[in-house]
C-alpha cells in the first residue's frame, strides 16, 4: 500500500526516510517550486496534480493506499484539494500539521490575520526589515517601497516588486547563531514572517528575542477539518496502524 506524502517542507522529507527505513512504500511529492529539491530516499513526482479533480484521478491511477499532507502550513490550496480528493476517492488522509509558534517571555510579536495586515503595519518611517516569506507573495510589500527588505530564498527570484532590497540565497533548517549574525550584519530593525511553526524555521524568532527585535508574525489561513498528527513519529506510527502492525 503505497503512501502519497505531499511535501515540500522539512517534516516531509523526515517522514520519507522514516518510511523508506520501516519498509513501507512511498512516493514524495513536490509542487516544483524550488529548482533542485534534495534527494530522497524514496521515488518523487513534480508538479501540480491539476486541482482536487486531477489528485482525485492521481490517486486512483497509482492506486495509493493514504494519503499524508505534509505540506506547508501555508500551501492552502493544496490542503484544501488534498480533504476534498480523499473524500472523494475515500483514501484515508492524516495532515502533518506542525504547532503554531507562540509568544514567550522577551518577544515583542505582533500577530496578524493575513500579508495585507502585516504590509498594513510597516506604513512608516524607513526601516532595515528581514521579509522572511518565501518569494511567492513579496508583492503585497510593493506599497511599501520606503523600506530595506532582506529576503532569504533557496533560489534567485529573477525581477522583485520591491526597489531596495538584499538577497541572501539559503536553503533552511537554520541555527538561531546563524540567523542573529545575519540580523546584525544587515542592521535588521523588524522581522516579517509566517507562523510557519516547528524547529527549521524557528531560528529567526530565537535571534529575534536575543536581540530584541519586534517581529510581525502572520497567522495561518483557515483549512478544513482533517485527521492531525504533529510530529513525524506520529504520523508514522498512523502508517503501521492502518497495516495492524
Ligand atoms: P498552494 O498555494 O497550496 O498550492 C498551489 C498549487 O500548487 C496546488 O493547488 C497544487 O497544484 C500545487 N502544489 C502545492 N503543493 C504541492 C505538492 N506538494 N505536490 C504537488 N503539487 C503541489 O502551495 P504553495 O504555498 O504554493 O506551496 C507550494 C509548495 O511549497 C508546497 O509543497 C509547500 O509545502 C512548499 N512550501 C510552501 C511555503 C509557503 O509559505 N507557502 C513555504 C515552504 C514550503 P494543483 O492544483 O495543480 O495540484
């Protein structure tokens, strides 16, 4: 019985070793964004399925026995056709759904809804901002050129909506060390960030608190309800449940 794991994040890649060491058959999916994705020990397929009806029909061809989401808590879309292809195939799905980060003594958050309220809030004086968001989405920062933008991002970007910014190409997990030596090299007043959850991402809110810097962290979009499992191990021990081992 083989197991679609859809990924594209850390907690994905660790869930296909995890299989691949138990035995268990899997294929590993990337929707392409990045341009070399890391090897993996079990087979990959790239690229959309073609909406819940092509994942539907995906399902079905390759006959796959479950399904894990293990996508980022932000790739929505792709959540939201994951319940609706399992539902309508009947495959059983598990979502991978790392906590949300929340606030500890010596953070200085501010928690919005969506990327509108967070470019909403930087209305203001110039600052030195580290947009740590991905690529995808930078233009909701286009009406607020005043600002310097560090951008992090695993490849380069080709054109950018925004006039003065710095690139930094990296692929995470990143170390707190690491991310507060960045901070200082490009004089960061404000972090920008998705509360993305778990350990590879989480370095920046650390430097941030080391130095005291305020952070705009964005919440996650609503998802429908599914069967959730937070850490891999978890989600593992869900595999060999459903085989009675
Ligand atoms: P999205 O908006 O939810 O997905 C848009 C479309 O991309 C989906 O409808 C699907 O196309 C395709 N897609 C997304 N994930 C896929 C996967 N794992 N395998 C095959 N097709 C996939 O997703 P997104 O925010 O663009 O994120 C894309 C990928 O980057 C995801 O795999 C996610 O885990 C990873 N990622 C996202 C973020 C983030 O902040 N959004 C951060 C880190 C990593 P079809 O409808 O044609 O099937």
């Amino acid at each position: 019985m083989t197991t679609l794991i859809l990924g594209g994040t850390t907690e994905a890649s660790r869930l296909a070793e995890l299989l691949a060491a138990a035995g268990l058959p899997a294929v590993l999916s990337y929707a392409g964004r990045t341009e070399s994705p890391r090897a993996q020990p079990v087979p990959t397929r790239i690229g959309g399925f073609g909406g819940a009806e092509g994942l539907a029909r995906y399902l079905k061809a390759e006959g796959i026995g479950r399904v894990i989401d293990a996508t980022h808590p932000f790739a929505a879309q792709m959540s939201r056709n994951a319940v609706a292809a399992c539902a309508a195939t009947g495959t059983p799905l598990l979502a991978l759904e790392r906590p949300a980060w929340q606030p500890g003594p010596g953070d200085r958050w501010t928690m919005v809804p969506d990327l509108q309220a967070a470019a909403a809030l930087l209305d203001g004086p110039r600052q030195r901002v580290f947009l740590a968001i991905g690529r995808q989405h930078l233009s909701a920062f286009a009406g607020q050129p005043q600002h310097h933008y560090l951008l992090r991002l695993v490849d380069p970007p080709g054109a950018l909506p925004l006039p003065d910014c710095t690139l930094e190409l990296a692929r995470g997990p990143f170390d707190a060390a690491q991310d507060r030596a960045l901070m200082l090299r490009h004089g960061i007043t404000l972090i920008v960030a998705k509360n993305a959850g778990g350990a590879g991402a989480e370095a920046k809110l650390t430097a941030a608190r080391d130095l005291s810097l305020p952070v705009i962290l964005i919440d996650r979009p609503a998802l429908p309800p599914r069967p959730v499992a937070a850490t891999v191990e978890e989600a593992l021990r869900w595999c060999h449940a459903d085989l009675g081992v």
